[in-house]
C-alpha cells in the first residue's frame, strides 16, 4: 500500500515520462523489454520478450520487474532467484533511484547461495531496471518492505547499486 | 431613567441567554494535546496514543510549517519547501528523496487522518527544511528548530560473538566521549551533540539488557551486574566499540575515559584475520551432496590459520572459531579491533548453471571514480551554500568512499597474489581477480579479500572440498599467496630488503592508485 502510494507520487513527480501522452497513463501497449537471466558463460544475456505495459513507468517497473521473476522463455536457463520470490512492489523516485521491493518465504528465512549467485540475482534486477527505464538510474533492493543487508550474505544491498557491464556478457 | 435602566436589563438578561444558548466549546483534553514549538511560537496540536506509543497529526504540524500533507492513493503524501516524502500505515517506512525514513511503529489513520510518530518529522525535516525535531515526552513538546549541523547521527547494533558482547556506535562524525560504568550499565557521554536513532531499545543479548538515549548519553543497562567492559574507538567510519562480557566487577562509578588515540603500529604485516564465511544458522550454499558451505569455510580457516602463524609468525585471528552466526560488519570490526594487517574472508561458491567450476577473489568495488569526481562537485559546490546534515551525510559517504580507495590498490594486489597461488598450486581453473560491492569487505581499514575456493554446487568440486588432500593444497596456495603478498608489501614499503631474485608477482591491472605507503593505523 505504502508502495503503491509512493508509486504515485514517482510518477507524478517525473520529469520525463515514457510517453509524451499524458492523457494515455493507463493505456497498455505490448512493447518489447530486456531482460537479464544467467547465461551458460556464468554472466547475464539480455533477452526480448513482449510484454503489455501501461504508459505509466511507475506502473510498468513493477510488471517488468515480475516478468523477471518468472524465468527466462528458453526452458534451458534455470530461474536465477529462488522459486517463491515475489515482487510486492516497485517505485520510482524523481532522483532515478527505483525500489525494488522484493519478499518470498526464501529470502525471508534466509537465502542460502554463494556469492556468484547472488550477484546474478542482483544484477538481474539492476540490469533489468537501469536498461528498461532510462530515468532509472540507480537500484535499491528492500525486502519485505525493509532495507536488507545482502539476499544471501554477499552482496551489499544498504546502498543503491549502479549498473555494471562486468556482469553482462559482451 | 428608568426607561434607560429597563433597556440595560434587557440587554443584560438577553447576553445571559446568548451566552446559555452558545454551543459549549468542548473542554480541551490535554491527554490528546502537545505543544508544537517552533521558530513562528507555540501551538497546540493533537496527539494520540495506541498500544504505548505516541502519535502525532501530521497534517497539523506540517501545515505549521508551511507545508501539506494530503491523501494519496492508500497513503498519504506530505509536502514542503518542494520535498515530498511518501508514507502509509502499513509500513514503518517512509520514502524521502532516494532514502528511507525509519520510524518505530507505522502511522494509523484516526478519523481520516494521518497521525506519524515523532521520528517521521525528524526524518522528513532535516530533508526538506535543515530542520530537526525532537520530543519532550515529560513535557509534552515536540520542537522543530534547525538542525544541529555539528549533531552527529549514530546508529546502534548488538551482536554477540563468542560470548562477547559488542556494542558498535557508528557515528558520523568524530565524537568525544567519555564512558562510566555504573551499577548495572554503562553510560557512553558524547561531548558533543548527537542525533539520536531512538529513546529506548530492547537488546535480545546475554549481556545488554537495552540501550537508551538521554541526551546525550547512550545508556547501556546490562542484564548483569558482573559485566565488564573492554571500550575502543575505530576510524573510517568513526565506531566506539564496547566488548563486554561476564567478569569481575569495576568499581562503581569510577569514570573510565578512552584514550583518544592508540600508539602507531609498525609497519608490516602482523596480524590477519582470517573470515570462515557464514555460520549458524547462516548456513550459506548447500551442496549436492549435503555439505555446507558454513562447514567447509570453517575446516578450511583453521587449517589456514594454523599454518600461517607456523609460517609467518604472525598473529592470526579466525572472526569464528564455531558454529555460530556473526554479522557481517562485526567481521570486519573484529578484523579494525585486532588492528589486523589483512582480512581474507573465505567462502565457498554456488551457481544455478551446471558444470560451473574454478576459484574466483574478489575485492571490495566501489562507485566508479568519475562518480565520485562528480559526487565531490556537487558536494563543493553545497559547501558553498550549506544544504545541511543531508549533503553532510554525504560529503561522509563520499570520504568513507574516498578512505576504502586508499586500500583497494594493495586489496587488489592481495587478490592478485591469491587468485594466482590458487590456480598454479591447486590446479583449479582460475575465474580471475574481480570486484564487487561484498558487504563483508565494507569497512575493513585494511586490504582486503574474498575468496571462493571452489564451487560447492558442482558436485566434483564438492567432493574435492571434503578431501583433507584438496584442503591442505588450497592452504598450501593461500599461506603462499599470503607470504608473497607480505614479502612484496614490506619490500615495497622498505622494511625489507629487496631479493636479487626476479619477483613472479604480477602486477595488478586495477585499480590504479599508484602510490603506496605504510599502512600503519591509529586509534583502532
């Protein structure tokens, strides 16, 4: 709820929504995204796929970010986060740092992977997010609608993570 | 005359009956009252009170600023001086700017209303306006006034390790203090104003009972009255570390003030600490074939430790020598305690794609540094117009930043050193020297790496991480790489004579940094 409220505000507040089209924020349109699942080298591959999105990016992070979620398309490539993880919301704040806020019994109770993993877990979403929508600049991931340490022990999420080409194959 | 006294009476008689026929104000109720008192004067506004705690009307105090608060969606929205922070009464976070603001409990809604705890005009203020708030419960006052630049914020974690219990202040400034123990607590006094995180907090711990704010004093009651105390300041970030632990009693009363700095270290490698990863219930990745990566991360270190002191002489410190959990940034206060030479955390690797294999060292990554070239731009150009503790907070980020790129470079030559011992002793394939942003290396005052021996979801490597013959070649290569990167180190820095014999250390791509100098630390 809190988020759905600050969903809102984000996109009230943007300078430069997706579409020129003010009056059009609840028309939903198929449109191709990019999304980031771990590929055989052990790095990120982008993969399109077409998904309905509003207008709105406020509202179209959050159906983008749980696209991601569901896996990848191709049968072959195992779901990078565990298989109860849910998105419970998303925002966009005008100074281009997304929330995303993620829960699951998995990362609630604990998530136990190592490192690599979990950077591709994180990254999927960084990834993800910074690529989709251009005014995203930074990510922070919550879980359960609180700032968490790491998913998994590693990887430092009490700051907002840049995009990072390292992780993305070339 | 009589006339005229007949008129009066009238008029007398008919102000009586206004007066009896007026609505009767409702008499005010001061449980549900409290003062507002601000730069423009006092003001009453409304207070409630559910389950213990205090809440106030948000839309009264923020209109007495000049600001708003209104509906928004399932939450509510308040604004001023062009800053909007978002809020809701399912969660005890609100959102301001790219930040959270913690409050204890979540707003309620009282007949429509939004009614927020106190923290959430503290939190809100010093962002949008350069104000502080704080609340006289006893006299029932909540005050706005401009925040105290020089307050500095402090935030408080508990953690038991190995039957001590470390109470870490992390502060954001330099602070001093001095530390009293009395019966049956201790009492941090800062000097100097701080921004308190909260009035009283209840600690799950064998020793801390709770620790409380009054003032400017942190209050420490123990469960206990026989615990006693070792206290020490560490920089970059500026912690005040109080170990405590079950012994014989102090004195009472007897005033117990820090020495402000500890004598410089000499230089070299004396001490490392070595980091089992996980722990406890943190069981960390599972393998195939059932083994823990909290198990094998634990045999390998006390392996790793015992050879090392027997090589290099040197002190060596395991952050868990059990089956126990210890936090993260405990880790690495252990390692800032000890005034460790070195950190080299240990870990096991997992990867959901099958056949992945080999060892990988990371070290701690940062914002690329044209981030921070801008982020020091912008935090210049603020100096010039004080914004307040917010481009404060940042200026500290961006040193603390700028203080871990100090070690990077020789993190990167320990990695370096590491990740090539591994692969040419174990003959494990080599993923490489890496960077990323591994909370456990946050914070270490020192280099600092991370390795992953082996992937323990690859059920070939699993098995070699159980085989005492595997275990004692990757000691082999980490007390290796560990000896080359001292003797590399202490040559460089010039405590050690340099070998004729040509160096097979390769020199490090990144990160950049040229200039290299003692690492010797005071006041840790």
């Amino acid at each position: 709820m809190l988020s759905l409220a600050i969903l809102i505000i984000a996109s009230g507040c943007k300078k430069k929504p997706l579409s020129q089209n003010l009056n059009a924020e609840n028309k939903v349109e198929v449109r191709p995204v990019t999304l980031f699942f771990e590929g055989p080298e052990l790095l990120l591959v982008r993969e399109t796929r077409n998904v309905g999105l509003p207008e709105n990016p406020a509202g179209a992070l959050s159906i983008v970010t749980r696209e991601l979620l569901k896996g990848s398309s191709n049968a072959g490539v195992p779901p990078i986060f565990p298989r109860d993880t849910v998105v419970r919301a998303t925002f966009l704040l005008p100074d281009g740092t997304a929330f995303i806020d993620l829960g699951g019994n998995t990362l609630t109770q604990g998530w136990g992977t190592g490192s690599h993993e979990e950077l591709m877990a994180v990254y999927s979403v960084v990834q993800t997010v910074t690529t989709n929508f251009p005014d995203a600049k930074r990510v922070r991931i919550l879980v359960n609608d609180e700032p968490a340490e790491t998913l998994a022990g590693h990887v430092n999420l009490s700051r907002a993570l840049l995009p990072s080409a390292t992780y993305v194959a070339r | 005359m009589t006339r005229s006294f007949s008129l009066l009476a009238i008029a007398f008689a008919s102000a009586l009956l206004l007066l009896a026929q007026a609505p009767t104000p409702a008499p005010p109720n001061p449980a549900n009252q409290a003062t507002l008192r601000a730069a423009a004067g006092d003001k009453t506004i409304t207070v409630a009170h559910q389950n213990g705690n205090t809440y106030f009307a948000a839309d009264e105090v923020i209109a007495s600023l000049g600001g708003s608060v209104t509906r928004d969606g399932n939450g509510f929205k308040a604004s001023l001086n062009n800053t909007v922070a978002a809020f809701g009464t399912d969660s005890r976070f609100g959102v301001v700017k790219d930040d959270l603001i913690e409050m204890p409990v979540a707003p309620v809604t009282i007949d429509n209303r939004p009614f927020v705890p106190w923290q959430f005009f503290q939190g809100f203020l010093i962002r949008a306006s350069g104000l502080d708030a704080t609340w006289d419960a006893a006299g029932k006052i909540l005050q706005v006034h401009p925040a105290q630049t020089t307050a500095a914020g402090v935030t408080v974690s508990v953690a038991n390790v190995q039957g001590i219990s470390k109470v870490v202040l992390t502060l954001t400034a330099p602070v001093d203090y001095s530390i009293v123990k009395e019966p049956g607590a201790y009492t941090v006094r800062f000097k100097t104003a701080i921004r308190a995180p909260y009035v009283e907090q209840a600690q799950d711990d064998p020793n801390v009972a709770r620790t409380s704010f009054i003032g400017n004093d942190l209050r420490i009651q123990l469960t206990v009255p026989d615990v006693v105390a070792d206290a020490y300041r560490l920089e970059n970030p500026f912690r005040v570390v109080l170990d405590l632990r079950k012994g014989a009693a102090v004195a009472p009363g007897t005033p117990q003030p820090l020495n402000s700095t500890r004598p410089v270290e000499s230089p070299g490698i004396h001490t490392i600490v070595i980091d089992p990863g996980h722990g406890g219930k943190e069981v960390g990745a599972i393998g195939p074939g059932g083994l823990m990566e909290k198990d094998a991360t634990l045999a390998l270190c006390r392996r790793l430790a015992a050879a090392l002191e027997a090589k290099l002489k040197t002190r060596v410190v395991l952050t868990r020598n059990d089956d126990t959990v210890v936090p993260l940034d405990q880790r690495t206060a252990i390692a800032n305690q000890y005034h460790a030479d070195l950190f080299i955390s240990i870990h096991m690797n997992a990867a959901i794609v099958k056949g992945a294999h080999g060892a990988e060292t990371y070290f701690l990554s940062l914002d690329a540094s044209d981030k921070l070239a801008e982020k020091a731009a912008e935090l210049e150009n603020a100096s010039k117009n004080p914004a307040g503790p917010a481009a404060s907070s940042d200026l500290k980020l961006m040193l603390w930043d700028l203080a871990q790129q100090e070690y990077l470079n020789e993190s990167s030559r320990l990695a370096q050193a590491v990740q090539e011992e591994m692969n040419r002793i174990t003959g494990i394939q080599s993923r490489g020297v890496k960077q990323a942003p591994f909370k456990v290396l946050v914070g270490a005052t020192m280099p600092a790496a991370l390795v992953e021996v082996a992937f323990i979801t690859n059920p070939d490597e699993e098995s070699k991480i159980k085989s005492d013959a595997f275990q004692k070649t990757v000691v082999d290569a980490l007390t290796t790489a560990v000896e080359r990167y001292k003797t590399d180190y202490e040559t460089r820095i010039g405590i050690v004579q340099p070998t004729p014999v040509a160096p097979t250390t390769t020199a490090p791509a990144a990160p950049t940094t040229t200039a290299t100098k003692p690492m010797t630390r005071t006041g840790t």
